[in-house]
C-alpha cells in the first residue's frame, strides 16, 4: 500500500466516495515546512480558487492533514482527480514518514 497525505478535498468523504468507490482509513499527521497557499484555476463555470501546499524549509510552517493507505491504482485515480494543475510529490511528515502529497505544477 501507497501513503498519501490529504489537506483539502481528498479528506472529505463523498470526494473519497466518488474517486475512490470506498471511504480510506487514515490517521491525523502533520507536514511540515509548508503552508497552504490558493491557486485560481479556470474552471467551466468560472474562476475557482484551491488549496495547494508550498514549501517553505521553515520548520515552523506546518498544516495539519490525514495519511491515507491508498493502492498505487487509487493514487492513478487520485491523479486523474486532482487534474493537470497538480502534481504529486514525495513529501517527508513530521513523523519523519515519506509520503505522497499534491502540490501545484509550477
């Protein structure tokens, strides 16, 4: 199983439903040396604005979020959902965990 650390939509639970077909079991972690930041994208009925994560190399940034145990073909669904304007990336936890997280394509 793959890890993947959610911040935004991905924790919500009919987001789950609807990528993944199931509700994932994850538990309360922190990643740090980032902030959460909004990025506008243009979307079908407008501009929308979306979370995305940032790095800052302060270890005093930090934002709260879940890791998840996903299988590598719910993070391929994970990637179709999230869209061209994300990307996923290794990103290391406070529990010193490597995870997988979604950051902005830059």
């Amino acid at each position: 199983m793959e890890k993947l650390f959610a911040y935004g939509n991905l924790k919500e639970d009919d987001i789950q439903e609807t990528v993944f077909g199931r509700l994932l079991q994850g538990v309360p972690e922190t990643l740090v040396g980032y902030v959460v930041k909004q990025i506008k994208i243009e979307e079908e009925y407008g501009i929308e604005s979306y979370p995305i994560i940032t790095a800052t190399q302060n270890q005093e940034d930090t934002i709260s979020g879940m890791v998840y145990e996903a299988s590598f073909r719910e993070l391929q669904l994970a990637d179709q959902y999230e869209g061209m304007h994300y990307k996923r990336i290794e990103v290391q936890l406070q529990s010193n965990e490597t995870v997988w997280a979604f950051t902005a394509i830059t």
